[in-house]
DNA sequence: GATTGATCATAC
DNA sequence: GTATGATCAATC
C-alpha cells in the first residue's frame, strides 16, 4: 500500500505491453489507484477521462498529451471502453479532433484517423450507471489493427466525411453521417469556436469537431476477440 | 433505450 | 488557446 506514484517504465514490445494489460484484467479502478498513489474523484460526473488516464500511468504510456501514439516506441494507442454487463460498449470512442481549415488537403493514409486507429489496445471497463467508478473493474486487453474490410469502410466514411468538411459543408454533417465513423462536436462547451471553409471560398466560424467510432464498430471488435475462431 | 450534441478534467 | 483522456444528459 505505498502512496507514492510509481512511474511505470515504457513497454519493451507489444507483447510487453499486453503482458502488463493483462495484469490489470479483473482489479478495480480503487485498487489500481491505491498502487498509483491516485485518488478516486468522489464525483464521476467530473471524472470522464480518469480511468483512461490511470491505465495510461499503470501500463508506462509516454505520450502525455502530445499527439503522438500512447506508446511512441510500438506505434500503439491504449483506448479505455466502457462496457456494460454482456460486454457492449456503452458509449462511442473519441478518435481525433478534425484540422477543419486544412483538411481539404489531407488524404486517408495521412489523416489522424488512420494514424490513430492502425494500431489499438482496447481495454473494457466494466461500466454501469449504479456502479461505482471505484468499484469498476478492469477487463482484458484487446489488440486491433484494422482488418482490410475495416480499413475499407472507415476509409470510405473518412472520405465522406472529410469531403464534406473540406469543400464547406460542415454544416451539413451531422452525427447520422457515416456507417462506423461518425463527426460530433469535441470542445469544453457549444461556445468556442474553429475555423472551417465555407462554400464560397470564405472561412464560417463553428464549433470544433472530432471523430467518433459508434459502438456498434467497437462491439465487433470486443466481440471477434472473443470469438477468435469463427472458421470451420 | 439508443443516439446525438454538449460537456468535464488535466497538462501545457 | 492547444492537446490529451472521455462520459453526460437532452432528445429522438
């Protein structure tokens, strides 16, 4: 029980970095910040991105926030996720904010969703309205990279998505767009403003967005882990 | 009950 | 203000 924060080396490998995930698999969110020395906010209204940030400390992410990937030496982000009881994500999963004024210019391959989403540890969180965050306990880790189908179709929404927002139809898109990829507002609050193109060459003031996954995308991919043989 | 639009915490 | 980490809560 020391109190202290204990910093956690960087992971070797990959293999590493899930021997360490794994570790976490079955602990409660008190218990892994009583080894951190880390306090559990008594309000989870007020605490939206704790859990995330206490794997990122337990398992030796070196990013901070800068944009680089949670792990910059194995090109790996970490992804906390809440799931409920059956194991379905209970929310969307934030990607990236969208560069609006310069998005125009950018291609798939070069975009922040691809760069973010080549590589992912996905770590559940047991989650539950009447749950505790204290009380949440850590599931096991599950590694993605984007099978070709995946890749295809997150292109293609990214591709849709960012057209629009580039040639000035920002206004136009809204959270129905998209199978797996979604754009919804990503700022502290409905007042701030970015800077997006406007049809007429123009720049329109607006609220900063991000892109979201639906859960429908990330509940395939818990699922498929767990089922990681479906041929035959 | 699922989904969309709005919001909260922290570091720099 | 920027970025990171996300979930809340009004609405469909």
């Amino acid at each position: 029980m020391t109190a202290a924060p204990t910093p956690r080396p960087p992971p070797e490998s990959v293999a590493d970095l899930i021997t360490r995930a794994r570790a976490l698999a079955g602990r409660s969110v008190s218990e892994l910040a009583a080894d951190l020395g880390a306090r559990v906010p008594p309000d989870q209204r007020r605490a939206k991105g704790f859990v995330g940030q206490l794997l990122e400390r337990a398992l030796g992410a070196t990013a901070g926030s800068s944009d680089r990937p949670d792990f910059e030496a194995l090109g790996v982000e970490l992804k906390t996720i809440p799931v409920d009881g059956t194991g379905r994500p209970r929310e969307s999963t934030f990607v990236c904010t969208i560069p609006m004024s310069e998005i125009a210019e950018v291609d798939w391959e070069q975009s922040r969703v691809y760069r973010k989403l080549a590589h992912v540890l996905f770590v559940p969180i047991e989650s539950a309205p009447d749950l505790p965050l204290g009380a949440r306990r850590i599931g096991g880790p599950v590694e993605w990279r984007p099978d070709e189908a995946q890749e295809r179709d997150l292109r293609a929404d990214w591709d849709e998505l960012a057209g629009l927002v580039g040639r000035g139809d920002v206004e136009s898109v809204t959270a129905h767009l998209g199978r797996y990829l979604q754009v919804r507002p990503k700022a502290a609050h409905s007042r701030i403003r970015g800077r997006a193109p406007e049809a007429e060459g123009g720049w329109l003031e607006t609220v900063p967005r991000g892109f979201y996954l639906r859960a429908t995308f990330t509940e395939a991919i818990l699922r498929a882990a767990l089922a990681p043989s479906m041929i035959t």
